[in-house]
C-alpha cells in the first residue's frame, strides 16, 4: 500500500514507451543507513549515494525522461552535525562538476534550486559557473535540478515574496493572480510539475519537497536505501505509475 514497492521476479520490465514520465522527483534518502549497515562513516553513505545520482540519471535520460528533481540538501539539514554539513558541501563541489559533465555530454540543463545565500561562497561560484555551462542545452527541454539548501516553505515564501514586490510596484494586479502566477515563481517554473515523485529508503513522507509542485504527482516509495537503488528499481517505479489512472480531481471515463 501506499505505492510501496515489492520484489519482483528478475525478468526483463516491458515499459509503455509512450507513457514515460516527464518529470521524475526523487528523495534521495538512506545513505546514513547504507553507510551504518556497513560500519563505514556517514560520509561514506552520501558519496555513495552521489555516486549513484550518476548512475540513475543517467539511465532516466535514456528511458525518456524529460525533467529530473533530486533531493540533495534541505533547508532542515543544517540541523546535523557540523562535521557532516562540511563534509555535505566538500563532497558537493568535489562531485558536481563530474554530474555536470555527464550532463553537458547528454545535452540536459542542470539547475539548482533552494536559496544559496546560506552556502560557502566557493559552493555558490561553482554553481552559477555550471548553470551556465549548460544553458545552452535548456533549449532541448531536458534537466537536471538539484534541490540544495531547499525546502518547499521556504520555496512558496519566496514566490509570495516576489509576487507581493510585483504587485507593490503596480507590475501586477492582486485579482490577477492565479495558481500559474504562483508556479512561475517557484524554482521550478521552467519544468512542468512531477509525474512521479520517488522515496527509498522506507520512510512514507515528503518532508518539504516539491509541496506545491506534488498536489497531483504520484507517490511511490520503496525500502530500498538509496545507494542501492538501481536502474531496475527505477523501471519497477515507472512501470507502476503506467499502471495507475491519473484523474486529477475527475473521474475515469467509463468504457
């Protein structure tokens, strides 16, 4: 239940090509766990799970997807400890510009999103440099964005906040403004909104991703931890998302 998933017999997954998702979310979530299971440190865990990141964007690119949404650093996760925030940040710029890389070889726009006031000011300049080494390829409709220092609260906020200095300034009307005035202001307004949002790891919630963007996505989540997520198990998710009815709001045409 709840979109859980469950072992399957290893035989080949027959996709409906014509059903891919065109935007895919992913909570990268269990490294800490992954690392534990095998006596290593934390930081083991989390490049392991960049590793991954690799592997599966990859492979999601190649099965038609469009639009990738990963879940690297909430706004929550200053709250760890100090040693693991720095070595969150060392291990960003370390493995950033290999991502990037693979990336501009695919032709796919790498984005960030979150509010990048709070991050080391080396972090920042590595970011806009690789935003803008691949803008070039935002023309093909393909991207990767990377939540970093993200929280969907703190993402609405920032909208209103835009909207309401939009309105101050006589550039827009109260009464005008609508749900697509909103989502042209979030982060993620050059991509449509997620088809499909993931979570390993066993934990059943969304804590703060995508609040807005997620109202009608489909949710599905899996007990796998993250660094062992594989091409498969993504194919697993795909595939029970072309066996769902999306009705968003309305009712199934009877046949």
């Amino acid at each position: 239940m709840f979109g859980l998933g469950h072992k399957k017999k290893n035989t080949a997954i027959q996709l409906d090509p014509n059903n891919i998702p065109i935007h895919i979310a992913i909570i990268m979530d269990g490294n800490g766990r992954w690392a534990k299971k095998r006596g290593l440190p934390r930081t083991a865990g989390h490049a392991a799970g960049a590793d991954n990141l690799v592997k599966i964007a990859r492979h999601a690119y190649d099965l038609g997807v469009k639009c990738l949404t990963v879940y690297a650093f909430s706004t929550e996760n200053w709250k760890r400890p100090q040693d693991e925030v720095t070595n969150l940040m060392n291990l960003c710029m370390k493995r950033l510009p290999q991502i990037v890389d693979l990336m501009e070889h695919r032709k796919v726009a790498v984005r960030f999103l979150g509010d990048r006031s709070p991050l080391p000011e080396p972090l920042v300049q590595m970011i806009e440099e690789e935003e803008k080494r691949t803008e070039p390829y935002a023309k093909t409709g393909c991207y990767l964005n990377i939540a970093l220092n993200y929280g969907g609260r703190d993402e609405i906020i920032h909208a209103i906040s835009r909207i309401s200095q939009k309105v101050k300034a006589g550039e827009l009307a109260a009464s005008d403004i609508t749900e697509e005035t909103v989502s042209a202001h979030l982060y993620t307004a050059h991509c449509p909104d997620p088809d499909l949002v993931l979570r390993p790891s066993g934990e059943i919630r969304i804590s703060n991703f995508l609040l807005w963007q997620s109202a009608y996505s489909e949710f599905y989540y899996d007990h796998i931890l993250w660094p062992d997520f594989s091409p498969k198990h993504l194919e697993e998710a795909i595939l029970t998302y072309q066996g769902r009815s999306r009705r968003f709001g309305g009712v199934t045409p009877q046949k």
